[in-house]
C-alpha cells in the first residue's frame, strides 16, 4: 500500500512540475497561432498590393501555413519537455512512413509546383482536362485546384493527374468555333438548304464574319446527305449564340418544309 501511495505522489509531483510548461506551452500555442493568422493575412494583403497572381497567393500562402504550425507545434513540444532533437528524428521518421504511403499526395504537391512554374492555367481561367474536370478556376491549393462547374458545383481536382493531362484552356482564346451536325434526306435542294443556312448565321450580329462561316459536305450515307456547318463567335458570348443558333436553324429549315436532324 505504501509503494502505491508513494507512487502516486511522485505522479502527482512530476504534473504538478510540469504544469507551468504546460500552461506556457498552451499560451505558446493560442499566441503563435493567433500571430501566424495575423502574419498570414499581412502576407495576402501585401500580395494583392502588389498584384501577385491569385494562383501563386494561395498556393504560397498554404505552403507557409503549414510551415509556421509545425515550428509552432515543435516550440510547445519542447516547452514542455520533449527532446526537439528526439521530435525532430520522429517527425523525419514519421514523414518517410507517411510519404511513402501518400505518394499520391507528393505527386500532387509536385502537379501544383509545375502548375504555378508553367501556368497552363491561372485562377480564373475556363479549362476541361483530359481528366473529364471542366470549369472555372476559383484556387490552386498545395494539393488540389478548385473548379466551379457550370451548374455552380465545386470540383476539387487533385493537382498530379492535372497537371499531367491534356488541358484546353478556353480563356487564353478571343473567339470559339461553333460546330453543328445536320443530315438532310436525299430529294432536298441542296443549294437551297445551305441559303438558308447561310441567312441564320448572317442574320445574327454575334457570329463573326472572320473567319467566315462554313458549311462543307461531310458525308453521303444511304439513307442522308450529312453537313457540317462552322461559324465563330466572341468566347464570352459562345453559349448563347450556340443555343440560339441552333433553334433558329432548325426553326427556319422546318418553315421551309426541310425535316433535317441538327446535332
């Protein structure tokens, strides 16, 4: 009974010494991190003064974070007793073990430097991958790129497979092709349809008359006579005109007594 009521004494002696750094420690961790949001948010402001690129602000400013508490957490270890030399040789330990079975996440973390080094794309930017990701880019994080699709849905893309695909980036562009697929039965007057074809798309301001409009024969099926039909249009303006394009020809080509299939 007496060997335990000696060792809880020396229990309660060892918190009771260790309390004071603990106190520190958690006045350390509530001060550092209360700084590091105050450093952070001078860095982002500084930043925006200087009109640093959105992509590289975020991407640098989550790399810093992650560096400031971890200097944090190994200030309030020692604080408290813990060996910096013995936590530092365990922290290296444990990345090796953590990097080895996260190798996905280094390659992100490398995806996202080749990102930010040949910025195939900024924030802001209308993009598609050959990942199957379309959107707009609203971050580029240490890890993934942020896309808003556009039925408003956030896509987050991880940055390895991004940055090794094939990107289409719609906004380093002024104009976009408009493409339609028409089949038009055998019987048709062929001069005629491409009249009126031509007509729609004069008629309409927003299709750009350089490059001229096109409208080539594709194919003689058995049954149909396929054309393809191209115009261009301003980029910002490309959806609406695609739609109203398309009802219009399909609206005009019936009025004519012409049953063709638009795609």
């Amino acid at each position: 009974m007496e060997k335990i009521e000696v060792a809880l004494e020396r229990i309660i002696e060892a918190v009771l010494s260790k309390v004071p750094s603990l106190v520190l420690a958690v006045l350390l961790l509530a001060g550092g991190s209360w700084l590091i949001r105050m450093v952070l948010r001078l860095i982002r402001k500084r930043f925006e003064r200087r009109n640093v690129d959105l992509s590289l602000r975020d991407f640098v400013i989550s790399a810093l974070k992650i560096i400031f508490y971890t200097m944090l957490i190994i200030s309030a270890a020692s604080m408290v007793g813990i060996q910096t030399t013995s936590f530092v040789a365990v922290l290296g330990a444990a990345s090796l073990s953590i990097g080895l079975a996260l190798q996905g996440s280094l390659s992100n973390f490398a995806g996202g430097v080749l990102i930010l080094l040949f910025r195939p794309f900024r924030v802001g930017d209308y993009i598609s991958s050959a990942t199957g990701a379309t959107g707009q880019v609203e971050k580029i994080d240490i890890l993934y790129s942020t896309l808003r699709t556009d039925d408003g849905i956030a896509v987050f893309v991880p940055n390895g497979p991004l940055a090794n695909s094939v990107i289409s980036n719609y906004s380093s562009i002024t104009k976009r092709r408009l493409e339609f697929k028409m089949r038009i039965p055998y019987g048709v007057d062929l001069d005629h349809t491409r009249q009126l074809i031509r007509e729609v798309l004069k008629s309409d301001e927003r299709i750009l008359n350089t490059p001229r409009p096109e409208i080539q024969l594709a194919e003689l099926t058995d049954t149909s006579i396929d054309l393809v039909i191209r115009a261009w249009a301003p980029k910002a303006q490309y959806d609406t005109v695609y739609f109203d394009s398309f009802e219009q020809l399909k609206k005009v080509l019936e009025e004519n007594g012409i049953q063709a299939s638009l795609s």
